[in-house]
C-alpha cells in the first residue's frame, strides 16, 4: 500500500478513507493556534493589537472549516448523499459569513454603504472580507459533480496495480452488468483497470478513487433488494490474493 504518499487516503477499519496525513497536520496545527494562542498571556505576547488577533484567528477558523469539509467530503463517513452534502455547506456557509462581526451601535444603512468599514476588524476588514468570501467559494465549488473523486484520488500513481481479490460467489445476488456495465453499452472491451486508467475524456476522475467509491457506497447505502451485504473493513478485506 502508499497509503502515506502525499496525498493518498487509507481505508480505516470501517471502510471510509482517512485523510491524508498533511491534512491531518494542518487541521490539527490550526485548531492548536484557534485554542493556544488564544490564551491570554500568548495573545498580548504574538499581537499586541486586539483587532490584530481578530484577523488573524478568523483566517485560520476559515482554513479549518475549508479543511473539514474537505475530509467531511473526502473521506464519505459523515454524509453520504447529495442532500446531507448540500446542507452541510449551507451550514459551513452560515457560519463563515457568522465569522464577519458588525461594529456595535453601527445603523444597518451605514453597513449596507460599507460593509468593510463596518465590521470589527479595523484596518485588516477589506482583508478578513475576502478571506472570508474566499472560503466561501472553496466550500460551494466542493458541490461539484466528481469533486469528491477528485479529491480522493492519490497524487502519485502506483507502479504496479494493487492485487484485488473479488469474491463472485458472495455477489451472486447482484446482476452482473451493475459492475460489467462494458457488456451492455460496449463502453470497453478489456480489464476495468486497463480501461478506467486509460484516460479516456468520459471517465477522467482516477480509476481508484472511483473503484473505491462503487464498492463502499454499495455496501453504505445497498439496494432494497440486498439484505445479506455486510460491511467493508479495511483494505485487506479486497486487496488480498484469492
């Protein structure tokens, strides 16, 4: 396995993928400096200005919130149809825009004038505005069609393909087509991986990451007429030798 190649994701006991380990990093380096450097003593020391630390805590808040909804995204264990998707990001959204605090006593004629010059932030608002709206935009173009593929794909591709041992006589309830979908539209004529990795314009999102995603949202969320499928736990499950 590269399951620690930057960028790759590992599947966990549970069969979602977990992030890739510079994700981790980052999440947890921003959520240190949301909580630490929030504390008295260290906030006076690192900004002696409090509109200063103002700014500069909303912009890591909104890195952290763009990250989770990444792995939110990515890792699939969280929401798993379009609907949970959709209104997790309103949510993120709301609390982003939540993030732009007005100045007290300001008449909302005035904001609506300036909203930068209307906010806490002082000299850093028209910045802490476009941090803002720029989260704002990364969260909404995570409702993209095939983002979430894209994202779970690995930045290196493997030398050799990994091993895959299907076992057809546990699937025997499941018609044949729903995964040899070529010998009905005649799509391709050779193995899935020789046809997915082929780079075909229809089927540009990488072979793994869609593969992955088949199998485990099969098993997350089955047809009515499967009663007998059982979870997917770990790689190991499908990635070894018949």
């Amino acid at each position: 396995m590269t399951g620690w190649l930057p960028g790759n994701r590992r599947r966990g006991p549970s069969g979602y993928t977990h992030p890739s380990p510079w994700r981790r990093s980052l999440q947890l380096v921003t959520l240190l400096f949301l909580t630490v450097a929030a504390a008295g003593a260290v906030r006076r020391r690192l900004w002696p200005r409090h509109r200063d630390f103002q700014a500069a805590h909303v912009g890591a808040a909104c890195l952290l919130l763009v990250t989770l909804a990444v792995h939110v995204l990515t890792t699939g264990r969280y929401v798993h149809r379009r609907a949970h998707l959709v209104v997790y990001i309103l949510l993120s959204s709301v609390v982003l825009l939540a993030l732009l605090r007005a100045r007290a006593g300001r008449l909302p004629s005035q904001q609506a004038a300036r909203l930068s010059g209307g906010l806490v932030f002082g000299r850093h608002s028209r910045l802490v505005v476009a941090i803002v709206l720029g989260s704002l935009v990364a969260l909404l173009a995570l409702l993209r069609d095939g983002t979430a593929l894209a994202l779970r794909e690995p930045f290196l591709r493997r030398s050799e393909p990994l091993i895959l041992g299907f076992p057809h006589e546990k699937h025997r309830a499941v018609n044949c087509i729903t995964c040899h979908h070529n010998f009905v539209d005649r799509s391709g004529a050779d193995s899935c991986i020789s046809c997915h990795r082929s780079g075909r314009a229809a089927i540009r999102v990488g072979a793994e990451a869609r593969f992955h995603d088949f199998c485990l949202g099969c098993h997350r969320d089955p047809p009515a007429y499967l009663t007998g499928h059982g979870p997917a736990t770990g790689c190991e499950t499908c990635h070894v030798p018949l």
